[in-house]
C-alpha cells in the first residue's frame, strides 16, 4: 500500500467532513489544498442522510455528503465520501437486510440501508439532479482526467464500495479505492463481483474499531485489499503493551485517528488525535 496515498485521499475526505451535512452549498469552484496540493471542486454530493430503526426519519432529511474535485492544472479526479453522524444509531440497528444490487443485478445483494442511501446519492440537492455515475458519463471536469480515486469513512466506505462497482460497470472509467473504517457491504456474491470489477481496493480497517466489522458473515463479507492498523504498541523486551489512542468505540472510529495511526507509519510528521481520544 502507498502510506502517501492513503493519507492523501483521507486527508480529502476531511474536506467532506469539514462542510456541515445541513450546508446544502454547492461548493463547485471552491479550491481545497489536500496534501500541499490544490483541488478544486467540481460539485458537491448530496444523499438522503442514513434510516436506522432509531432514526426512520432521517432517510427524508436531504444533507450534504461528499465532494467531486479535480488536481488543479491536471487530470487527477478524486471522489470524497464522508460518514453520517448517525453511525452509532446503525450499530445499534436489529436488522441488517440484504437487497439486490440495483445497478447490477447480477452482482447479488447489498445491505437495505446501504442501498437506499446510495441510491439516493446526486450531484445536486434536487432528487432530479444527476447520479454521480451519469454526471461522470457527462464529462464536467476542465481538463482530461488521466486517474480517477474514490474514497469514503465509515459509512462513506460502504457507499464508495457501491460507486466503485457502480462506475467500473457503467463507465469508461477504472477507479482506484480507499476506504478508512468500511463496514461490510454485500453478500459473498456482490464481494466475488466487486473484487473481480474493481481489483485497485485499499481497504484500511484499525483492528480495535468495531465498525469494520459489521454486519456479521457469513450473510455479508469484505471487499478485497485489506491493511490493518494497530491502535497499540507492543514490545516483547521489556513486555508491555501501550495504546496509542484511547480505547473507546468513537476515538477508534473516527477518521483523524486512522490519519493519526497512518502519519506514524510514515516516520514524518504525525496528525494530532481528537483531544479526547488522546490515550
């Protein structure tokens, strides 16, 4: 795995996560310097913010998700999608239920409340605006896109899988992938699909954050590429085991502690943690 890379496009969705989900702005024309370089914003994204049993009523509440941005003065394309605030509903969700794929039927099942948000996913804050896959079909970018990344947190990671399968299916485009804290998406039949279709995956998942690991197989599995993060230090002489955030279920998950996990792996400089999540 490229250590660079990844904490560039992480770095990007901070910029997703920066816009509060209720500013419905179209930030297109805004530049974002991402890793010391310049990005400008082709569009936002919208969704349909997540349903879980203890929120039904937030799949009606219209937010902002994610941003479509361009290298300036070259081709890059990046594709940002943050989480929802309404992660910790869904763990508490009884039910995870598998649909078909809608874009591709073949590709067997994806999760109910996945699928929903994912479909309701546009390049504008009207349900009528174009799908992020038709408004790649569309060519909005300045200048000839040479490479095309997507990448998500948390629930992002699962609607970034989705996309991913999406484009690779229904586009002339082949797109990288980095997912920090992606849930399972699919069934066993949609992994098969998705590892075939989109082999480019870096899947990062921090081994203590409980996220990544739901739902349950063997009805849903991973998509392929994992590359595990160690929230603690070991040493063998003298023993001793020191965590290096704090061992709570939100300092595990969220995206500044896998940049912070991520930096420190790189031997430069390192991003701060939450400061709550300090251990």
């Amino acid at each position: 795995m490229d250590l660079n890379k990844s904490i560039l496009f992480g770095q990007a969705v901070n910029q997703a996560y920066a816009i509060g989900p209720n500013d419905l702005t179209n930030r297109a024309g805004t530049v974002f310097s991402i890793g010391g370089a310049n990005y400008e914003t082709v569009t936002s994204i919208y969704a349909n913010d997540l349903s879980t049993d203890m929120s039904p009523e937030a799949g009606k509440q219209r937010v902002s998700i994610g941003l479509i941005l361009q290298a300036a003065g070259a081709g890059d394309v990046v594709i940002a999608i943050r989480g929802t605030e309404g992660w910790r509903e869904w763990i508490h969700d009884a039910q995870f239920l598998l649909v078909p794929c809608t874009f591709m039927p073949s590709a067997g099942n994806a999760e109910d409340g996945f699928t929903d948000m994912y479909n309701s996913l546009r390049t504008g804050v009207d349900a009528s605006a174009l799908t992020v896959t038709q408004a790649l079909q569309k060519n909005p970018f300045k200048r000839p896109v040479t490479s095309l990344t997507i990448c998500g947190h948390s629930l992002g990671g699962a609607l970034v899988t989705l996309l991913a399968l999406d484009v690779s299916v229904n586009t002339n485009f082949t797109p990288s992938v980095y997912t920090y804290a992606s849930r399972r998406t699919g069934d066993p039949q949609f992994v098969r699909t998705y590892n075939h279709c989109v082999p480019d995956t870096t899947r990062i998942a921090n081994r203590l954050d409980v996220v990544p690991n739901l739902p349950f197989p063997p009805l849903y599995d991973h998509v392929l590429g994992e590359f595990p993060l160690n929230p603690v230090k070991v040493t063998v002489i003298p023993p001793s085991i020191t965590p290096l955030v704090k061992p709570e279920i939100p300092c595990l998950h969220f995206l500044t502690t896998y940049l912070h996990l991520l930096t420190q792996l790189t031997g430069g400089a390192v991003t701060d943690l939450a400061p709550n999540c300090k251990p």
